[in-house]
C-alpha cells in the first residue's frame, strides 16, 4: 500500500497542533453527539458510516434550542407519521427498517483491522489503536455533525461551557468515512483546512480530487473520472451509439453523468435523453421519468444512480412490466445482491457495468459471526443490530423475544454475507493506510531524535496490506481505477448471478482501435482471406529469410554465405563446418593415424634387427622394407584430409592418398607373384624364376607406381582438386570440403588401386594352398579381403554421408585398409620373431616346407 506524503505530513501537523500553544477561548453552543461504536487506544481513529437509511428532521422554530435529530427504524417512523415519501415506502419495504446491515458490516471490518494491526508485530509495535464509530443516518447535515465531534470530542467530565473543551487537539487522527460523496463532500470541507485526513471507502465523486478544496482527502475507491469514461467505451465497444442516461441528482449522479457526457461525446456516442432523480422527490418527478424511458427509442439505458435511488425507479418499472432494455450500470448497484435476489428486478437480467474487484478477507467471517449485544450490553446499537436480523425484542411485547442465544453463522444476509467484500475491503485498505502512515511517521521522528536529522519524505511509498494488497495515491488523493467488467446473467434455476466478463486497468496501456495489431520484425502481413486489407496475420518469416521492420509486407532472402537468426529480423553470417584437428572426431582419427605409423615403424625396427633370420630372409626382405615404408605413408596422408581445406592441401591429399596406396598394393602383388613363381620354379626344367628377381620386382613396383603418377599428373593438370563451399547440404551452415574437380580423375585413381586389389587378392587365392613358409599367401589373401571389403563398404557410405563426415569416412577407409595390411601381413611374423624364436630357424623352416609338400 502506498502513502502519499501528504498524509504523514497531514498526520504530524495533528500531533504538533496538540503541543502547541493554547488557541484561542471559544465555548461550545451545543450537544456534541456520541459514538455509536468505540474503545479507546493510545492513537484513535474516527468513522463516520450510514448505519441507518432514515434520519428525523423538524423544522427549527428559531425559538429554542434545536433538537438533536434521531436516526430511527422505518416501522416506527411510518405509525406515527403519514407523511413518508412514495419513494422511501418502496425504498424500504426491502427491509421493513432503516437499519443499514451493510454499512454495519463496514464498520466492523473496521474494527477487524484494528484488532489486526494491534496483534501485528510488524505494524506499530507497542501502540494499540482505538476507535470512535459514528452513525450519519445517510444524512450530510449528521455527517458533518459526527465529524465536528471527532474533530473537538469533549471528555465525560466536561461541561458545555467550559472553554478548554473546543481548544484541545481533535480526539483523532483521521478519519474513514463516509460512504455518500455528498456527505464524504461536507466532512471534507470541514476537516481540510485542520489538516486531519479523511479517507474514504466509498466516495467516488470526481469532485473530490479537487485539492484546493479538499486538501487532505484521500480515498482507497477509484474516482468516477474513471469509470464514466471506461463506461462511454463500453456502449461505444458494443456499438451502442444511441443511448439514453439516468443519474442520481446529487454530487454523485451529476458528476459522474458530466463525465460520462463529455466522454461519450468524444466517443462518437449519442445521448437521446438524461433523466436526474433522486429519493426523495415525488411520485410524479419519478414518473415522469419513467415516461421518458419507455417512450424514447433508444434501447440501452445507462444508470448512474446510488442504490437509494435506483430502487423507487426500479419498483415503478416492475408495476408496468419488462421494459425490454438493456441496462448499464454503475458500481454503486451492479453488484447489489438485494436487486439480483428479488424476482420483481429480472428485467435487470443481461445488464453489464463496472464494479470494484472482489476481494477475500481472511477471518472476517469468523470475526462478524462473534458480535454479540453482550460484549456492550450498554450499547444501544449492538442491541438494535441484534433485533434487527433476528426479528426480535429484548423488551418483549408483540415481537418475539431475544434470547441471545441466536447464531449470526446460521443467517445468510447483508451483513454476514462476505462473497462480496468488494467495498468491504475498500474499508479495511483506508484503516491500513493510516496504520502505515502512523507507522511511517513515528519511525521518521524516532529517526530524527536519534539523528538530528530532518525526516526525507519520498514522493510516495509502497507498501502491503496483509492480504498483498497494493494501493498507492496519486497527487489528488486517487488510486488507480482497476474495474471488473459484471454482466448479470440468469442461471438455470432462474436466480440472477454476477459473472465478470472483462477488466478496466486505467494504469494499463489503452488498447489501439485497429483490427490487427502491428506485425513485429521477423514477421510479415497475410491478409486473412475475405477480410479488409487491414485485418492481417502476421506471418514468421521461413528460415534464411527476413524482415527488419515492422509491418512489413514480405520477407527478404539472405545473401548465399548468410542465414537469418533465431528473431529472423538480421541476416548472419553462416558457420562454416569442416573436420578440424580441435573436434573429438577429428583427434580420434589423427590418434589412429599416429598409432598406425608408430606400429608400423616398431615392426620395421623389429624386421631390421631381425633381418639377418630365416623367417626376414625367406619372406623378400627388400620388399617388406618397401611394404612397412608405404604403410607408414598410408597413415600419414590421412592426416592431409583433417584441417581447412585449402587450394594445396586439396590437391595433396588425392594423390598422395592414391600414389601411397598403389605402392603398397604393388608391394604386396610383388610378394605375391615371387610365392606364386617360387612353386612353378621347383618344377623339373623351370627358370621362371629369373624373370622375377629382385631387379624385376623393383621394375615391377616402379612400373605400377608411375602409372598411378601418371594419372594423378594428368588429373592435377586438367582439372584439379579444389576447396568448395559446400551450401547445398545444409542450408543453415556451409560446409567447406574438397570437390574432386575431375570425376574422372577421381574414380581413375580409385579404379587403379581397385584393379591392383583385385588382381592381388585373385593371385593370392590361387596361391593359398601352396607349400610356402609361414602361409605368406594365405595371409596375403585375408589382407586383400579386408582392403578390398573396406572400399566396397566406402563407395556407398561416402556418397550419402553428409558434410565432413565424408572425410571422416574416407579417413577411415584409409586407416582400416591399413591396419589390415599390416596386421594380416606382419603380425604372424613379429609373433614368432618376438615370441616364437625356436621356430625362427632354417631347420624348423625347412621341415614346415618338407611336410606341406608332402600334404
């Protein structure tokens, strides 16, 4: 709840003017009226509330003191006079009395809230607050009465001319009340210029935020400012441009319907009547009116009346019958349960207007359901309460008599009904404000003592009442106008029920009379079809395309090399995506590919230390050197495919991956063909062998290596390999590969290692079962089977594999062909080296070759 300065301000001029020097004597002329409602406090509070609907007026003679004017029961006052108005006979045939339930229950939510506050350790620790409750009798001359007692209340032992009674500080330091703007009006004016805050539950009048005239009133109940105008823009919203306006003819009605004129006629809205009633004319003014309404031809009828007012209208127009309208009303009745619970009203079924929000009291209930005529059994008030709703007597006679046994939990009333604590709650927020500016204040001048400093007001303060609440006023004492929309809507069983159907905030941003709100960047206009050009969906712009202002009527495609973001309101550069050597993928393949040539180069070092051993020897030392030579070159070009791809490196990772292999296959068909060969030379009259020494396996070698050279060179020169941004694949990133410029280049350096694969494999099948030392062509066949497996496997993988996983697959075709020659190869050979170095012997190789010779 926020507090404007100006209360605490207000609050510390009270408790100053009560140190300050004697004013001047005066001397009171008359009878200060007494509390219906009180307990005293170290700080009180005063209340001024309707606690009944009828008051007694006699005309002064002017020849004697004046009378005090009694708030009395209708019953009473319609025995013993006959003069009571048609008006007020309908008025209160509601409730047969003039006692006000509802305002009862005002104030003793009042009284909730100070108990509250006073068991609160948070909210004025060590200070209780009391209370003085006064009855208006919905009177302004008792109102302003019952505050001229709060503002100078003398003590029990003062008399009518003792001077010192109307010279002392006002007996309280603020007041809550009243609920008529007419009445809150003339309190105001009287308590102003003393500076003790008035702060009103109920009084909406827009009057009242006039500051010259009403410089300490504040209010926890939005103006009416407000609400006439959120009321022009509802008939306006349901295209009600022709209407007719009821008011109450007081503060109230006239300033709100003045509001509601003007606003109303900047809407574009039609006023065809404006009636002004009130209870208290006669029965032909009211009829009069009535005329008017059924006879104009507007159909909507908007009722700006006080509840007091509207039921003599409303009861003339049940006499006649269901005028057929529709009704717009105000928040002093659109919510009143004693118009929706009487079957007479169900013409009033469908009508809309603003109310406060509900709200929820915790312990209210509980709290009204304990008043009892014996917590003051000398309180005439408790007691009149108690017959009232029991309809009974505590003196007997013709009525039933009161036993005080009754119980409030079992009745269903204005006053113990709290489903609808919509004004109600209004009361409870105006005694938080005084307790925080209370609170506020004496926190500030303990500052100040302890300090020496001068309290620092801020222009406001917020604060929360228990509920959460929060409620802050403005410079004219105002709270920000928060509405529910409540449209009266008849149930099932017939019963009348309040539903809110919408909200007024007058703290939100108004909304734009447009049919489609502005499209935002990123979106585009759709006309919806068969609408105006002006009803459109905003439409996301697809991905890669893009609109940077708003409303705008298309969406722009990015550049090639950039995407649209995730707002799709700028275009960004794409990322581009290759295999890079900082990727997991990337470090495990460069790890295999450093594992492979460090194998290879230890069983190399092996085979040099053991080279002078039969097993070295009988196996083509030479072209084993050769064979571990071009692996380790096998291993190490597939280190040429991970990196950016460049101009250079493109070129040097086909043809040193197409030249290393064809030396390795060609190692390999030269062993080979020397096992294949050795078996036709033991035959009888055979020098084949001569064909196929050393010198002719080295020609051999060379000769099938520089016709892969020749095709790598002729492919470099025609049409080499290329870095190429790849932005086909994906469409919201590149990919940055290296396209194989000539495919035919391409698949002939594929093709040739193929057909070497093949014809090795071919030749080393026939050969398997050939007496040879240690199955060197049986090895060779399972070597060739996994290398030629693998890049069977590759072709399809490498064509629908996307992106750097092209290269990936194509690093791993390389390392597995590898691996797979190496250990098919050399592994069986290291194991008997290293491990079996008994079988490493001439005698062991040649008893091997005598028993495969005679299988």
């Amino acid at each position: 709840m926020a507090l404007r300065t100006d209360v605490v301000l207000r609050l510390l001029l009270v408790v100053m003017r009560g140190m300050a020097a004697p004013a001047p004597i005066c001397s009171m002329l008359g009878q200060p009226a007494l509390p219906r409602l009180s307990a005293e406090g170290d700080i009180n509070i005063g209340a001024v509330f309707a606690l009944h609907r009828i008051a007694l007026f006699k005309v002064p003679s002017f020849t004697s003191r004046p009378e005090k004017t009694p708030c009395i029961r209708y019953v009473l006052y319609f025995q013993l006079f006959g003069n009571i108005s048609h008006q007020d006979r309908f008025f209160l045939s509601l409730t047969d009395i003039s006692f006000n339930s509802r305002e009862f229950q005002f104030a003793q939510t009042l009284i909730f809230a100070l108990e509250e506050i006073n068991n609160s350790s948070d909210l004025l620790p060590g200070l209780s607050l009391g209370y003085q409750v006064y009855d208006s009798c919905s009177s302004a001359p008792l109102a302003i009465h019952s505050a001229l007692a709060l503002m100078n209340s003398p003590g029990p032992e003062d008399s009518l001319g003792d001077p010192s009674s109307c010279s002392r500080s006002p007996a309280v330091l603020g007041i809550v009340g009243e609920s008529s703007s007419t009445s809150t009006i003339g309190i105001s004016s009287l308590v102003g210029p003393f500076n003790i805050p008035v702060i009103s539950h109920f009084a909406t009048c827009a009057c009242l935020s006039n500051r010259k005239k009403f410089p300490s009133f504040f209010r926890t109940i939005p103006s009416d400012f407000y609400q006439s105008r959120a009321l022009a823009k509802l008939v306006k919203h349901f295209g009600w441009n022709w209407v007719g306006v009821v008011n109450s003819n007081n503060d109230y009605g006239n300033s709100g319907m003045a509001t509601f004129m003007e606003a109303a006629w900047h809407e574009g809205v039609c006023v065809e009547y404006q009636e002004a009633i009130h209870r208290t004319d006669s029965r032909d003014k009211l009829l009069e009116a009535i005329r008017v309404i059924r006879r104009a031809t507007a159909r909507v009828v908007v009722l700006f009346l006080g509840l007091g007012d509207l039921i003599p209208l409303l009861n003339e127009l049940a006499l006649e019958g269901d005028p057929g309208l529709q009704w717009v009303g105000s928040e002093s009745w659109i919510t009143a349960r004693v118009l929706a619970e009487n079957k007479a009203y169900g013409f009033l079924r469908g009508a809309v207007g603003f109310a406060i929000r509900n709200a929820r009291l915790d312990g209210l209930e509980g709290f009204l359901d304990k008043v009892h005529p014996s917590q003051a059994p000398d309180n005439t008030l408790l007691r009149e309460f108690w017959e009232t709703v029991f309809q009974c007597s505590f003196e007997g006679g013709s009525s039933t008599l009161c036993t005080g046994t009754e119980s409030l939990a079992k009745l269903k009333n204005q006053y113990t009904d709290v489903s609808e604590l919509r004004i109600t709650n209004k009361v409870y927020t105006a005694v938080y404000a005084i307790a925080h500016a209370l609170h506020n204040l004496l926190t500030d001048l303990k500052n100040d003592t302890d300090s020496g400093n001068r309290p620092v007001y801020t222009p406001q303060q917020v604060s929360k009442v228990k509920t959460g609440e929060e409620i802050w006023f403005n410079a004219n004492g105002d709270v920000v106008a928060c509405y529910d929309l409540v449209n009266w809507q008849q149930e099932e069983d017939g019963t009348l029920q309040f539903h809110a159907v919408g909200l007024y905030n007058s703290s939100m941003p108004p909304e734009q009379p447009v049919c489609s709100e502005s499209c935002p960047t990123g979106t585009r206009k759709a006309v919806q079809k068969g609408k105006p050009l002006c009803c459109y969906d905003c439409v996301p712009c697809a991905e890669g395309e893009i609109s940077n202002i708003t409303d705008s009527n298309g969406c722009y495609r990015c550049d090639l090399e950039y995407w649209s973001n995730e707002k799709r309101d700028r275009c960004v550069l794409k990322p581009v995506e290759f295999l890079s050597y900082e990727e997991i993928m990337g470090i495990v393949l460069v790890f295999f590919s450093l594992l492979g040539s460090c194998v290879t180069t230890l069983v190399a070092v092996v085979f040099s230390i053991h080279k002078d051993t039969p097993i070295v020897r009988a196996n083509n030392s030479e072209l084993s050197f050769l064979l571990l030579f071009s692996l380790t070159l096998c291993f190490l070009c597939s280190l040429t495919f991970i990196g950016r791809p460049s101009e250079w490196s493109c070129m040097l990772r086909h043809t040193a991956f197409g030249i290393t292999f064809v030396l390795c296959i060609s190692c390999v068909l030269g062993k080979t063909i020397v096992v294949l060969m050795a078996f036709r030379a033991t035959l009888p009259a055979s020098n084949v062998m001569k064909w196929f020494g050393p010198p002719q396996q080295r020609l051999s070698v060379l000769a099938f290596t520089l016709i892969q050279v020749l095709i790598c060179v002729l492919w470099l020169t025609v049409s080499p390999p290329f870095p190429y941004k790849n932005m086909k694949t994906y469409q919201e990133k590149i990919i940055l590969e290296c396209d194989v410029g000539s495919a035919i280049g391409f698949w002939a350096v594929l093709g040739y290692i193929g057909l070497l694969a093949l014809l090795c494999f071919v030749l080393a099948f026939l050969a398997r079962k050939l007496p040879d030392n240690f199955n060197e062509a049986k090895f060779i066949s399972f070597s060739m089977l996994i290398f030629c497996a693998v890049w069977i496997t590759f072709i399809p993988v490498y064509v629908s594999s996307p992106g750097k996983f092209t290269v990936a697959v194509e690093i791993f075709a390389i390392l597995a062909s590898s691996f797979g020659l190496l250990f098919c190869i050399f592994a069986p050979k290291c194991f008997i080296i290293l491990l079996r170095p008994e079988q490493n012997t001439k005698k062991h190789m040649m008893g091997k070759t005598s028993n495969d010779t005679q299988y």
